[in-house]
C-alpha cells in the first residue's frame, strides 16, 4: 500500500515499513534532489536512479543509502561513469568518458586510477598498462599517433625504468628513463636492422617485457585483456582496461619530437579477441644486419652526453642481446643448480621460509642488551621444516630442510639498531613477490639474491667465511653500535639450510647499498691494487662493476664532508685491522649530474637517431666537455627531506664547510631534496684529464669536469683464511711490488689501501 508522508519539506511516496520507507518508492528532498527506486528499512537500498539539482544523475545498485554495486554516473559536463562503486566511490572495474572525449577503462581504486588499465586521449594517445594512485606506474605500452611507442616501466606517470622505444621509422632505443628523462646508458638501433621486434628482449631486472613475442604484446598482457573483458561483459556492453582518478593531460607524455600523436581508438579496443600484435607490426622494416649501423649512448637527465658508433650490430643472436641488454645484473628466478641436481629456485623458498620463522619467534622476545652468550657458533635455532608441516613448522610445497639460525638475539639487535622494522624486513625478504636471482658479479663463486624491492642482498657463503663473521661478530656489533656513521656493510642476519642429504648452503643477509633515490650511472670496486684491476671493455655495460685502473677520476669534496669520510674510513680500516680481515673494497657508485647549461640543448624524451649525422667507421667515442654548475648544498630541514631509514643509510645528517659548518642536504633543481649523509648522497666533484697540450714548450692540462653524487661503503669484509694463505705464497712467489700484488699483512693493507683513496679523494689546495 502507497501512502504519502511529509517531513520538514521533503516528501515521499511509497510503500512504508511502520513509519519509514521500505519498498518501492519515491522520495523528493527540498533541495530539490529525487530518488526513485527500492528502499530498504528507511534507506536506499537495491534498484534505483537518483538526479541533484545542479544536474548529475545516477542510476544503478544501492546499499545502506550509498551508490553501492554496479550503475552509471552522469555528470552536467557531460562526463559519464560506468561501472563499480563502493561506498559510494568509483572501486572495481569501471569505464569513464571525460567531457573532452577522453576515456578510461580499467580498474580504480578510491575514485582514482588504480591497477590495469586502458587511456584513450581525444587527440589519438593511448596508454595500456599498470596505474597507481591515478597515474601511470609499473609495465606500460603507450603509443602516439605518429606511430612512436614505448613500452616498459612507468613511475608517477612517467617514463621510468627500463624500456624499449619504437619509432614510427623502425627505429628502436633500448635503455632506461628516470622522470620522463632518458638516463644511463642505451642502444639505438636505426630504422633497416634487420630486427624483428619479436626478436628483441626486454633487460628489466624483474620480468621481460616482450619474451618472445611482440614489442607490445605479451603473456601478461593478454590475460589482462581476456580477464577484464569476462569481468564485464555481463554488466558492461564496452569492452576494455578500467580505472581513473581523473582526466590526464597527454602534453605530459610526449613523443620523441612530437606531442599530436596517437591512432584510432577503436584501433586498441581491448576484448577476448584482441590481438595486440599491431603494436610490434607497424613499422617493422628489413634491411641486411650486416650494413647496419647501431649507435651506443650515454644519457644524463635527457642530455646526450657520450655516444659512439658500432657496425654489425643487429641483434641476431641471443647472446649478444643478454650481454649488452643486462643493465642491472639481474635475471629472473633460476633453477640453477647449486648441488647436486637441487635448484636455486627451492633455495629461495626454504630461505624465505626460515626467515618468516626465525624473525616472528625471536621478535615477541622482549628487547635486551646482548650478552657473550649470545655469540659463537652455539648460539643458534635449528628447526626442522618437514613438508607436510609440523607443531612448529608450516606445511610447503619445497623439499624438507633443516633450519640453522645463528646468534639470532644478535642480528635482532643489529636490526633494531639500524632502525629496521621487523615486518618490512620479513616482507621484503619473504614476500609473494620473491626473491631474484643476480648474475655472480665476482670471482668468489658465491650466489646472489636480491629482495623484490631492491633492500637486500643474500649472498651464500663458505664455511670458512661463515667462521670469520662468527668471530669477529662481537666486535663488529660493538663497531657499528659505537659509530653511527660506519662504512661497513650492515648484516642482517646468519642462516643455514640444510637437506637431508648433507649438504649445506650458508647465506647472510645484508643491506643494498645501491638501493638510491638516484640511478647510479658508475659503479667501482676500489682495493687499492693494479694487479689485474682492469675489465675489458668489452664486457662494460651500465650495470658492469669497474676496477681499480678504470678509474679516470679524481673527486672534490666539500673540506668538511671529506674530513668526516676519511675520519670513518681510517676508523673502519682499523677495526678490520684488528680483525686480522685483508682484501677488502670501497663500494663506490657515482651519479652524474647534466650541467645546467646543457639542459637548454636537452633533446626531448626519446629524440631520434641524427638521420643526418656523419658516421664514423672507426666506432670513436665522442664526449662532450662539460664544465658545471654546480650541485647546491643548502641548510637541512628534517621536514623537507626523507628522513627514513634505510639499508644504505648510516648515522646523521653531515655538516659542510661551505654552509658554515651546519648540517646540510643536497638540492637537485627540478629532481629532488635529499639528506647528506656518510656515504649516501654525498656532492662531489669529478675531474678527469683528457689531453695536453703543448704550447710555446709548456704544457696544458685539459680535464673533464663532472657534477657527481657519491655512495660508498667498505664490502667483502669476510675474507676467509684460505684465501690469505694464497696471498702469503703469492707474495713469496711473485717479485715485491706493493702497488701490485695483494699482501697478508692487514696493516699494510689497510694503509695502501688509504693512501689510494687519498689519491682518489684528493684535499683542495
């Protein structure tokens, strides 16, 4: 039964449930708002279609007086939204068209853009891929309407990571972006390579982004395409990526030269059927490989900074593309094997295993200052991990294992005191993203692991090398508790697994001391050493580590920041001094700033290859001279920067002279603001001697010169006995040549190796 009710000028007719409404109704409030539809114990509830005054309209589910479920939301600019809501906030999968013409499908998240989803500008760009928080991030295939596209890794809707660049000629940019910018070093293989784009691979360090197929087209891709097409197609008679928090301007994103670029949308409409392939189709060309002339660049902040030309360079073969293409030494998950048949792969999981187990045992334990009982080989938990599970242990789908975790109340307090949360910890390092793989960067044969966000390295060890940390441990805790600002590696923690076999695999846990706000361009191995300290330059690629005599710098510090960096290093080449510990290395990784005054020439995002430019046959390098402007040192305010800590950042904020002795960051206009600390983004500047000349009989000295941000740390502190003892009949056997030849005496060691550095790090006259 209908009846009428009024009530402070809102009225409603309908059915009623005592005094309220419940059922089929009708409801006008004095604002003029109307509601229409189904009313449940005096709220909206199911079917319905409600219009505002100043225009907008919806129609579709309600729930406890919310747009709940699934309707369609029309706006009086004539925007339209189409799909999930939740609390009355676009969530799920939604499609969106903008009153400019632009459209959005995909998923959203909070009434923003949030995980797949498909762009369409009105002026032809489209974006498919990853978004976060309403922009672009993640894996992405963006393509213009002048044929241009990109596909690879995405950050706050830019261009940032990893990729490959397709130009609308055939040309083809492999390398990496940071903001939009490109940064590092790449290959540009011009149009006529006689390339297919199914033959190029993808170097991400986390997951390929076109294995075997096309430059666009993907695995991952694909099922995004047939999943998002099945959630909607009983709701939704659109087909497509979902997800917005808004409309985005497409000036942000140019191409190569061009901004008005893009094809038809209907083009990339996305359905079961789909075929992306047209993304690695168009503009494909062939040209003999052998004639082809590939052009290898080195980027900073967009600016074109080295390149050189390289003959024969298609990428014919895989091992070509592997070698040149690994810019940061990471494969995917292996299953190499390590022993006897048993594979990497399991290693991880019993690893992540152990880890998961041994840190939520020993973190209820109430906090404590260590004792001596707490070191040595004894002071360990072994835990058996049998797969079908046990009273302590989860059930796994790896093999069974024994667990060994060593002076676990030690490494508890490590953590505690480099301020490391013991949940980020556990997932970072046990996560359902994993582990991976990287390619052994040294001779020790040891295997490399880093944590899915780049935090932490887990490195396998020997057992001899396990003895050294496990005496030297109470004297490294004391060290590092002692000086803040240490350069040694920080441990996180001392494992062993197990198999029933027999056989052992030993690792430790430590910080990634390359994990930086900035992309490290250079990376060096510094031990103070000629003898065999040099890479082939063959094998130089951005993620190579460099020697000792690849070193053409000399750095200019700050006097301050330089006499608290060499204070540290004698400190820490005292304690490993101490130690009895030789061999061991400066970690040295270089940023490099594109001066100012080269901004002005900087090419847009991805420029072209120079049709028109000379070649060179002889494959000569150019560099181009650059004096510069300088890096700004300014006073720090804790409030400006990121004050977190970190695996790679130790102790406190700096001090510089040329502030006047205050506590200082590092100012990067347009880029960031960031707290100088001992070893973490530390200003320098970098000189490097190209030429003399000679005029009227006196010589000229011409140098390079370089703005630089530094990180350094002191690694490879567990050179184990056996490897000293290799050394001891080296320096009978080889003639004395202290620059030379590695020596056994630790304190030796440790002054060649300070003196080298003090020729690195030069005092200001």
């Amino acid at each position: 039964m209908s009846v009428e009710i009024k009530l402070n000028g809102d009225v409603y007719f309908g059915n009623v449930k005592g005094n309220i409404p419940h059922g089929m109704g009708r409801y006008t409030w004095s604002n003029g708002t109307v509601y229409d539809g189904h009313w449940e114990d005096g709220k909206m509830s199911g079917k319905g279609h409600i219009s505002w005054p100043y225009g907008a309209s919806y129609e579709g589910d309600f729930s406890g007086g919310y747009l709940h479920g699934f309707g369609t939301l029309t706006k009086p600019d004539g925007s339209v939204y189409k799909g999930s809501w939740r609390l009355s906030i676009q969530n799920g999968l939604g499609r969106k068209q903008y009153s400019n013409s632009d459209v959005y499908d995909g998923c959203w998240k909070d009434g923003v853009h949030e995980g797949s989803g498909k762009y369409a500008w009105s002026n032809g760009n489209i974006y498919i891929g990853n978004w976060k928080d309403g922009k672009m991030c993640g894996r992405g295939v963006m393509k213009w309407l002048n044929g241009d596209l990109f596909d690879g890794s995405w950050s706050n809707g830019n261009r940032h990571g990893s990729g490959v660049y397709r130009f609308s000629d055939g040309s083809y940019y492999f390398g990496t972006w940071t903001k939009g910018l490109k940064d590092g070093q790449g290959t540009l293989y011009t149009a006529g390579n006689k390339c297919k784009s199914q033959s190029f691979r993808r170097f991400d360090k986390k997951k390929s982004l076109a294995p075997d197929g096309s430059l666009g087209r993907s695995e991952r891709f694909k099922d995004m395409e047939r999943n998002v097409g099945r959630s909607l197609s009983e709701k939704i008679s659109f087909n497509g990526f979902f997800r917005d928090s808004g409309r985005i301007s497409s000036k942000r994103l140019p191409p190569e030269e061009d901004y008005s670029i893009g094809d038809s949308a209907r083009d990339f409409s996305i359905s079961e059927n789909t075929d992306m392939s047209h993304f690695s189709d168009e503009g494909e060309s062939e040209l003999d490989s052998e004639s082809t002339i590939a052009w290898e660049r080195e980027y900073m902040q967009g600016v074109l900074m080295k390149e050189r030309v390289k003959n024969n360079a298609g990428l014919s073969t895989k091992s070509k593309q592997q070698s040149k293409f690994n810019g940061d030494e990471v494969k995917a998950k292996s299953c190499v094997d390590i022993f006897e048949g048993h594979k990497s792969y399991w290693l991880m999981l019993n690893l992540q295993l152990g880890i998961r187990y041994t840190v939520g045992k020993i973190t209820p334990v109430p906090m404590r200052e260590v004792r001596s009982s707490d070191f040595g080989e004894r002071a360990r938990i072994r835990m058996y991990f049998p797969r079908k599970g046990s009273q302590f242990t989860p059930p796994h789908y790896s093999v069974d294992f024994y667990w060994k975790d060593y002076c676990p109340m030690v490494f508890r307090n490590l953590r505690e005191l480099f301020k490391l949360d013991a949940a980020e910890y556990m997932m970072s390092i046990c996560g359902d993203d994993g582990l991976r793989e990287l390619s052994s960067p040294g001779k020790s044969g040891s295997i490399f692991y880093l944590s899915h966000d780049d935090r932490f390295v887990i490195k396998t060890l020997r057992r001899s090398e396990l003895k050294v940390l496990l005496n030297m441990l109470q004297s490294y805790y004391n060290h590092v508790k002692m000086y803040d600002n240490t350069l040694i590696t920080k441990f996180f923690g001392l494992h062993e697994i197990a198999l029933r076999g027999g056989k052992k695999v030993r690792f430790i846990v430590m910080g990634n001391m390359f994990k930086t706000e900035l992309r490290i361009h250079r990376r060096y191995d510094l031990k103070g050493s000629y003898q065999g300290r040099i890479t082939n330059k063959d094998d130089i690629d951005e993620g190579t580590t460099l020697k000792d005599l690849d070193l053409a710098y000399e750095f200019h510090m700050d006097k301050s920041l330089r006499e608290a960096l060499f204070k540290q290093i004698h400190l820490d080449c005292k304690f490993l001094e101490s130690q009895q510990v030789i061999d061991y290395s400066l970690l040295l990784g270089l940023h490099f700033r594109a001066p100012e005054h080269l901004k002005a020439l900087l090419e847009p995002p991805d420029t072209k290859h120079r049709s028109g430019s000379p070649v060179d046959n002889d494959s000569a390098s150019r560099d181009l001279s650059i004096p510069p402007k300088g890096l700004l040192l300014v006073t720090h305010e804790p409030s400006s920067v990121n004050t977190a800590p970190g695996p790679h950042i130790r102790g406190s904020t700096l001090r510089a002279f040329s502030v006047g002795d205050k506590e200082v960051d590092l100012l990067l206009p347009g880029t960031a603001r960031l707290r100088v600390q001992l070893g973490v983004n530390m200003p320098a500047q970098a000189n490097r001697k190209v030429a003399q000349d000679v005029s009227d009989s006196a010589e000229v000295e011409l140098f390079e010169v370089y703005d630089v941000v530094l990180y350094l740390g002191i690694i490879d502190i567990l050179q184990d006995y056996s490897m000293r003892k290799k050394i001891e009949h080296a320096c009978k056997s080889v003639r004395y040549d202290p620059m030379s030849i590695s020596v056994a005496d630790p304190k030796f060691y440790s002054n060649r190796f300070i003196n080298f550095l003090e020729k690195v790090f030069p005092v200001d006259p």
